[in-house]
C-alpha cells in the first residue's frame, strides 16, 4: 500500500507550521507500507494542483492531509468537507475567496473516506487526546480535504482521503496566553498511530465519536 502524507507550509504570520514538520518526521514505512511525504503550499488551488500532481505520480492508495488547527487542543480527525471556500484572512498568495465553490461540479458535501473512528482510537491508545471533528472549516485546510475527496471521487474511486488536524506547537503560543499546544514528537506519534489505523482498517469501528454541539 502507498500513502500519501501531506503538510501545509507556515501561514497566517506564524514562522513555523507544526504540519509539514510532523509530517517529516514519519518513517518511510509503516507496517511494510510505503509512506510518501508532501509540502503543499497553503494557497488556494494551488495546494490541491500540487496534490493532483503527486496523485497522478505515485498513484498512492490513501492520501491522507495534515493541517494546523491553531487553538484546538487535541488531534482532530475530520468528518466532513463542504464545498466552500470562505477565507477569514487571505492566503498566502493574498487570495480571499469568500463563499465561492471549491468545485462547481461537486456535492454540497463529502463523507470523508477514512475510518475516522479506528483512527481516534488508535491514537488515544497512545495516551494522545483525539477526537472525530464535524468541520474542517473553510479556509485551506477544507479547500484540501474537499478538493482530495472530488479527485477521489471523479477520478480515482478506490482511493481513500481524509485529513486530520493537529495543535499548535508550544513555541507558536509563547505569545498567545491560554492556548492549547502539543509538541512535535507527539504530534507525529498521533499521525504514526493514525496511519496504523488506516492501514488496519478497511472500514470503521463502530464507537461513539458524536457531539451535541
């Protein structure tokens, strides 16, 4: 099995970005697995082209994307990816979409296609906090995982995709007092334990992984 891993470059102002850096800290296998690492740059359009590329060359069994989720203080496993793209601030090319289709072709919506559940708990048997996210928002880290399931699903129908998020660094909230951090090692042991998962799990477990709000 292939698996494709990506990770976003810094944004928003911050020096460093704790996704491509947990990314490049995975093995390059998994379980006899082949483990493919990306940076993707984190602008509109260009973050899914450069996907695509990497899809057509490899042709990878999982793509499996990686976002900073500054504020959050767990490991995040997305749901869901809505096809909308409505940018609070401008990427890093100065884009600013606001509630524009990520494709005009495309469902409102897309189910993600990794077995989000096996994943949160394969994580937290490693004694990392997770939990099943119900929006990836609609910034980047959205345009991705969406712009991934449409190639999964007009091109590449036995493809997997899905994407996780992940904390800030502890060196990304020296000057933001009160929020949540969690260091690198973790966080690419969280994407390790995940990647497992995957790769054990050809469809979900059945647990509870819901919210009320």
């Amino acid at each position: 099995m292939k698996i494709l891993v990506s990770g976003f470059d810094p944004f928003g102002g911050e020096k460093i970005n704790p996704a491509i850096e947990s990314v490049k800290l995975l093995p390059d296998s998994i379980k006899g697995n082949e483990i493919i690492k990306i940076e993707i740059p984190t602008v509109i359009g260009k973050s899914v082209d450069k996907l695509k590329e990497k899809i057509a060359e490899v042709k990878p069994d999982v793509v499996i994307s990686v976002g900073q989720a500054g504020g959050r203080e767990d490991i995040t496993v997305e749901r869901v990816a809505i096809n909308v793209d409505d940018c609070r601030i401008k990427d890093n090319e100065g884009n600013q979409p606001i509630d524009e289709k990520i494709a005009e072709d495309g469902p409102d919506a897309y189910l993600l296609t990794l077995p989000i559940k096996a994943i949160v708990e394969n994580i937290k048997s490693a004694n990392i906090p997770a939990s099943v996210s119900n929006t990836a928002g609609t910034f980047i880290c959205n345009h991705v995982a969406y712009g991934m399931a449409h190639v999964r699903a007009t091109e590449y129908p036995n493809m997997r995709t899905g994407f996780i998020h992940i904390p800030f660094l502890p060196e990304q909230v020296l000057d933001k007092p009160h929020t949540a951090s969690m260091n690198l090692d973790t966080i690419a042991k969280a994407l390790e334990k995940a990647i497992e998962a995957v790769i054990d799990n050809d469809e979900d477990i059945k647990v509870t992984g819901g919210k009320t709000h």
